[in-house]
C-alpha cells in the first residue's frame, strides 16, 4: 500500500464524475459538485436503490459497466465502494461527449437561395393540386 499524506478531499470535489457517500440509512453524507448537478435530476433515493444493488458482498469496492442515465446525464460505469457498515460511496463515470465536426467540406456544393426553392415547390404543388391555396 502506498503511504501518501495527501487530503484527497480536493481531487474527489473538483472530479468532473459524480461521486456521494450515504450513511447507512440512505441520507447523503458527502456529495462532490458534479454530483450535486446530478442530484437536480436523479432522486437520493433512486441512486442509493443503484448503489446497494451495485455493492460488492464484502467490504471493499465493485467496478461495474452499465448503461445509466438521470435525465441529460449518461454513465458507463460506476464503482461503488465501501469499508465499513456505516457508510457506503458510488462514484458514477461520465460518458465521453461526443466529438463533433465543426468544420464542413461544402466542395463540390453550389450555394442556393432556399426561399427559391419553395417558390419552386409550391409552383409544383398548385400545378398538381385543384384546391384553394393560402399562405
């Protein structure tokens, strides 16, 4: 085991993934800034019901990949750990954005004016149809 006198407190806090503590009856105990904009989407009690089914039977910590999502937010893992009866942590990871081009290769594209293009549609439209037509 690596001795490191570091408060990790910090690291957990500023984590873009979620992490919380609950007490052993389900209240929260500890919840970093992420998983405080969570919390906006997801019942307390929703994520505990996850965290106890997710538990490793004994003390330590279970990684787990899964499918989760609370409303906008998606996870591919999580990792729930605990080492005592009193408390039990799950630290929920993020999926990767997805990258998204913002350049666009328009070669080989002429450019159009698009309200002449619904000029044109709606010429077609009232050759093909005998009804009244109004805008």
């Amino acid at each position: 085991m690596n001795l490191v006198s570091t408060d990790f407190k910090f690291f957990i806090e500023y984590d873009a993934n979620p992490f919380v503590l609950f007490n052993a009856k389900g209240k929260i105990v500890y919840l970093n800034s992420s998983a405080e904009m969570l919390m906006g989407s997801c019942a307390s009690e929703k994520l505990f019901d996850v965290t106890l089914s997710y538990a490793p039977k004994s003390f330590g910590y279970k990684k787990t990949l899964i499918d989760l999502s609370f409303g906008y937010f998606e996870f591919y893992a999580i990792n729930v750990l605990y080492e005592n009866e009193d408390e039990i942590a799950i630290h929920l990871y993020n999926k990767p954005m997805p990258k998204i081009n913002n350049k666009v290769n328009l070669e080989g594209y002429s450019q159009t004016d698009i309200n002449l293009l619904f000029e044109a549609n709606i010429e077609l439209f009232k050759m093909n149809y005998s009804g009244k037509l109004e805008l």
